[in-house]
C-alpha cells in the first residue's frame, strides 16, 4: 500500500542572538532564517530592520542597521519572530548600544569652608555600571568588554575633599560624588579638571570651577550668587549660576528677577526655587542670544539681581564674554 508523506520544513532562525552597536557609527547585524521574512520589536533610535539587500549589505535577506542615536546607549532585547504557516520560530537578540560619556552636570559648585559637603558629577553613557567590583586603585578600562562601567579621574580636588564613583557594593557607576569638609585654608575657587572614560570614543572632560566661601552667619537668610559662563551649540552665551544661602535660616521662594550682560537680559530657568536651606544652593540657567553680545574674549559686565521671602540680593563684575 502506498503512503502519501508530507514533510514540513519548520522555521529556523539561524543568526546569533547578540550583536553590538555603537552611538554614532553606522553598524549592520544580518538575519538568517530559512523560511519567511521575520518580524522584530521596537529597535533603539536610529536602528530599523530592512529586508532584501542594502547598501551595508547586498546579499543580505534581512538585517538590522543604521547608525544609533544620541542618548540611546544601553543594552536591549529585541525579539525576531518568524511566522510560516508550518509554525512560528522566535529568538530573542541581546542587542547592545555603547555609548561614549558626557558629563551632563553645571560645571561650577559652591562650598562653605567648616561645612560637610556632597556634591555628584553626572556622566551619561554605555556601559556605566560595572559588573564586578572594582579596586579603588584600578586604571581606565581599555574595553568596554571588561566590564569595568565608567571611570573618573580628577586633578585639582583640595586635601579636604575626596571623590569616587564607586556605589554601595564596590561598583563603578556614571556618578561622581565629591565630599568632604572644606577647611579654611580652601577658601576661593579653583578648578578642577574632571574626565569620565567607559573605553567607548573619546573620553568626557569638564573643568569644574570649585567656589568655597567662608561660613561666619550673622543672619538668617544671606544669598550669595556665582556663575561661569559658556556657549552652547547656537553659540548662545549660558550664565550658569549657582545662588548659595550662607545664613542660618532656610531661604524661601528664590527668584531671579533680573540677569544681564551689559544691557541685554538673559531668559533663565527655573523662573524661582522654594526653598534653599543653609549652606544649601540652587542651580539657575541664564541663556543670552548670541546675536545681541560681543565677540568671545570681548570684555563687558553681568549684573545679577533677585529675590526671596522678606529680601533681595544682588551682585554685578566685569567679565570676559566666553
């Protein structure tokens, strides 16, 4: 007796389940499977999945490629479903994003002398978190396949201060914290040369001007504003200040009621702070419209003036436009 015998030819997918990525370069991960075209999840910004050939790759079926974008670091799973009509197959790709570090926090912090203090240095990037611990003296990572996370290296800190990335159970992360007690003797500003390196493109570099004022209050509420200047990538000019409160009161509803350089104001945000405890401070952004100001290097002059509970405060000095 003859049989009629069907073979089915299920779905395999074939390519590996990990491929590596990096922000801002172009990258490519074929596909193989050996029935149907698959389908696949939400990719990271920049990333898309083609069929058929590309310019990357002629002779590819399908493939994932593109160039990632900014701020899309990380490590993701991206399932692949292929759905013949004899079954589905599916696999799951650990796709990972590295990322060169940026140091995304105010390059300028205010410190009172006699006063413990903690101040984070934020470095944005892939990887960041280190998989292991890792040993107070240990070097910059010359591969992000180390698992080393980020590391930091500082030149300028006082004798007074201290810094580490290191968290809780002795591993790397993209935080920076500074602490210490200023002594006396580390009264004025000086700056602090700050680089973030994860073995991914260039290493982040900040020069972090380090302000310590002298802590003698006489009164409840005593405001005092600090700022460094810069340009941003419209070549506006950003005043970032930081507005410090050496009384021993808390000071309630900070407002910057006027910034300017020269006659032209300045839009800042936030428009107010509730609140800046003693020796605490607060962070305000002054952004200045490139076209109304001077050549960088060309002198003029700021003047700050604000507000708070029950008073005002001010200050004013000739600067260098950045």
């Amino acid at each position: 007796m003859a049989y009629a015998v069907t073979v089915l030819d299920t779905p395999v997918i074939t390519s590996s389940n990990a491929t590596t990525f990096t922000v801002g370069t172009a990258g490519l991960f074929g596909i193989s499977n050996n029935i149907s075209t698959v389908s696949v999840s939400t990719l990271p910004n920049g990333l898309s999945y083609f069929t058929g050939g590309t310019l990357d790759c002629l002779l590819c079926a399908e493939s994932i490629s593109g160039t990632p974008a900014v701020g899309s670091g990380g490590q993701y799973s991206i399932a692949v479903t292929d759905t013949a009509s004899t079954g589905p197959a599916s696999q799951n790709i650990a796709l990972t994003v590295n990322e060169a570090p940026s140091i995304t926090t105010p390059n300028l912090v205010v410190l009172f002398a006699g006063q413990p203090a903690s101040v984070e240095v934020s470095a944005t990037g892939y990887p960041s978190l280190s998989s292991h611990t890792i040993a107070a003296n240990s070097t910059a990572p010359s591969s992000p396949s180390q698992g080393s996370g980020m590391y930091f290296n500082t030149i300028g800190l006082p004798a007074s201060l201290h810094a580490s990335n290191l968290n809780s159970r002795g591993l790397a992360t993209g935080t920076l914290t500074i602490s210490g007690t200023p002594s006396t003797a580390d009264v004025g500003g000086r700056k602090v040369a700050i680089t973030a390196t994860n073995a991914v493109g260039s290493p982040a570099q900040q020069n972090l001007t380090v302000e310590v004022y002298p802590y003698s209050p006489t009164t409840a509420v005593n405001l005092i504003s600090s700022e460094v200047l810069s340009r941003d990538a419209s070549n506006n000019v950003v005043a970032t200040m930081v507005v410090a409160n050496a009384g021993n009161s808390a000071a309630q509803n900070v407002t910057l009621t006027s910034v300017k350089i020269g006659s032209v104001t300045g839009t800042g945000t936030p428009l107010s702070i509730g609140s800046i405890a003693a020796t605490g401070t607060a962070v305000f952004t002054v952004t200045f419209p490139a076209s109304s100001l001077g050549v960088s290097g060309s002198p003029s002059t700021i003047a700050i003036n604000g507000s708070c509970t029950g008073g005002t405060f001010n200050t004013a000095g000739r600067i260098a436009l950045p």
